[in-house]
C-alpha cells in the first residue's frame, strides 16, 4: 500500500488485523485512483517514432531467473542443500541470469542497457542500492516475524512498535543531501548502512525472548531508521546524477529494479536463515543468525557505497562526462565546426526531440 513511510506500518496493521486479505486489495482502489489521476494530469506525449518494442521475453527470463534463485533459498533448508531440487533451481537462475545478460547486450531495447553499469558511479550506485534493499528487506522482516511470533504482538501492535524507525527517515533524508554535496554521497551512504548494521547488531546482542521494548528493540528500530535515512535517498540521487539528463528515466528505472530485486533476496535469505525453529529458545537463536547475516550484508553495502568518487555533475546540456560509455562520437572530418554530438539549435527541435524519444527520456518510472 503507498503511504507517507512513518504510517506504513501502523496502516499495515491496521489492514492485517481487519482481515490480512486488505492488505493487497487495498491496492486496488488506490491503483485506480491513481490511473484516473494520470490520465488527466500527465501530459499526453506520442512520440513521432516509438522504436523498437521492449524486450518482453528478456524480463519474463530474469523473472523466471529471480523466482528460481528464491526458490532454491527459500527450500533449500526443507529439500536439502545437496538434493536435486535445490541444486537444480540455483543452477536454473544462473542459465537464466547468462542467458537475460546475453541477450540484454543484443536487443534493441533491452530491460537492462548495459552500458550504463559501465557508467562508474552508476553502476556502484546500483550495486550499492541493491546490498542496502538485501539488508533492510530483511531487516524489516525479521522485525515484523519476531514481535507477532516470539513476543506475541497483534498485527496492529507491531505496527506501531515498528513506526519510530521510519519516523526517522523523513528529516535524515532532507538533512541527506547537502550532507552529501559537502563531503560525496559515497560516505554518506556508508554511514547510513552502518548505522543500519549497528541497529540490527543491537537486537543480536540485547534482545531476548521476553519483551522488553524501549531497551531492547526501540534502540535497533532508531538506529536503522537513521540508516535508511542516509542511505537510500543519498544512493538514489548518486545513481540518478551519474548519468546524462536524457538517460535519468532509465537509469531511474534500473534503480528500481535493482532494489525490487534486492528485497526479493532480502526476504528469500532471511526466510532460509531463519528456519522452522520449534521453540522460543530457539527461535531467539535463529533470528540471531538471521540478524547476524543482515548487518554483513549493511557492511558490505557500505563498503561498495565507499567506492562511489565524488566527480562533477553532469553537464547540462545532456552531454556525458569524457571518458563515459555514453560519451558521443567525435565529429566527423566533414565536420569542422564540431556540430556532431552536441545539442542541436532551435530549428532542429523537431528531430531533436524525436530523437529523445528514442533514448527513452520521456519514459518516466516511479
């Protein structure tokens, strides 16, 4: 459900102690209101040449790839690690991850454009905001799991037990980026994923199977609302601002998929950590595991967030920086003005927008 995050918990609850079926119906009415409002508001582009037509086969074969990693982790405990079962779906993700990368360097239109992962700070970016989506999926629900199943909290209960975290988020993320103009968004973000491996390292080290909230949960939940705060706005806009004004869309997009995918992993390497345990005792031990997994995960996400360099903003004509993937040819020999590869004057706005459109900037994703 889309809601401001420090009410998306108590919502949540809310829902799932009405009847957990709202959950995700009430995406539906929203969904709706959401399509009548576009469809009024956003204004109607139809581009002279739409181009080539995405690569539908190519996301099918990474859904496929993704939905048989998870499901190896996932069952991997219950079929066992050795079975063919289990071996047999890791190895299905890996052909199919091959086979999505082969042919995404091929189509048209592929679903990743590869050559903006080459894009230094992009890529790293990525890489760094799918780690962090990895480490807060399961975070978040290892959080939800352990106040209804150990501790015995209704649906709404936890919801509100959860909300101090992302209470935290809204001014960290104000406060976020002219931290991260003065210092580079790569200690920025490091900073936020530590503090988001210190808040679960709390709950490994404090939290026991009788509750005990403002001491031992509230001070994790803190901590890694502090971590979200920092570190996901702060890799948000590095990834965006890495890239050439006409490419923000798409690399926009490859964002987001990259954290979708992240949370997938996220709940997939949880879920197999954490087990069937058939007892409090040793449920506290399982989650402890779990818990332990999730801040090596924060660290490594800050130590790639480590790698992003601070580098000049992108031009703003659209132009990429020297030495990018997406740097234009240099001008031809029949050309001495030096006219190739830059923007075009008025009287070519017509072409030039067209081929806009081709690139995809008028393409924007939520």
């Amino acid at each position: 459900m889309a809601s401001p995050p420090p009410l998306g918990p108590v919502f949540g609850g809310l829902l799932a102690q009405a009847d957990w079926r709202w959950v995700f119906l009430i995406n539906l009415p929203v969904g709706a209101v959401a399509l009548l409002a576009g469809s009024r508001v956003l204004p109607d582009v139809r581009p002279g040449d739409s181009g080539a037509l995405p690569d539908i086969l190519g996301a099918a074969v990474l859904t496929v790839s993704i939905g048989a990693l998870s499901l190896g982790l996932v069952k991997g405990n219950e079929w066992g690690w050795d079975s063919g079962r289990t071996i047999g779906s890791l190895a299905a993700a890996a052909a199919l991850a091959g086979w999505f990368l082969a042919r995404s360097a091929r189509h048209p239109s592929p679903v990743i454009e590869l050559p903006l992962l080459r894009t230094p700070a992009f890529g790293t970016a990525t890489v760094a905001a799918m780690l962090f989506a990895v480490a807060f999926a399961a975070m978040l629900l290892s959080t939800v799991l352990w106040c209804q199943q150990v501790w015995g909290y209704s649906a709404l209960r936890t919801g509100l037990a959860l909300a101090p975290g992302p209470l935290m988020v809204p001014a960290l993320a104000i406060g976020a980026g002219p931290l991260a103009r003065r210092v580079g968004a790569g200690p920025v973000a490091a900073a936020g994923n530590l503090a988001l491996a210190a808040g679960v390292g709390w709950w490994v080290a404090e939290i026991g199977t009788r509750p005990h909230y403002l001491t031992e949960l509230l001070p994790g939940l803190l901590l890694t609302g502090v971590g979200v705060g920092l570190a996901l706005p702060t890799l948000i806009a590095a990834a965006a601002t890495a890239l050439p004004p006409p490419r923000f869309a798409t690399g926009s997009g490859i964002v987001t998929m990259a954290r979708q995918v992240g949370t997938v992993l996220g709940v997939a390497v949880l879920v197999s950590v954490l087990g069937t345990p058939g007892s409090a005792d040793e449920a506290l031990t399982a989650f402890r595991r779990g818990w332990t997994a999730t801040a090596i995960i924060g660290v490594t996400a800050a130590a790639a967030s480590l790698a992003l360099r601070r580098g000049p903003a992108p031009a703003p004509t659209g132009a990429p920086a020297t030495g990018s993937p997406l740097q234009p040819p240099p001008a031809p020999a029949d050309d001495p003005a030096g006219r190739a590869g830059q923007r075009p004057h008025a009287g070519d706005e017509e072409s030039a927008g067209r081929s806009t459109t081709r690139d995809g900037s008028r393409r924007w994703c939520c």
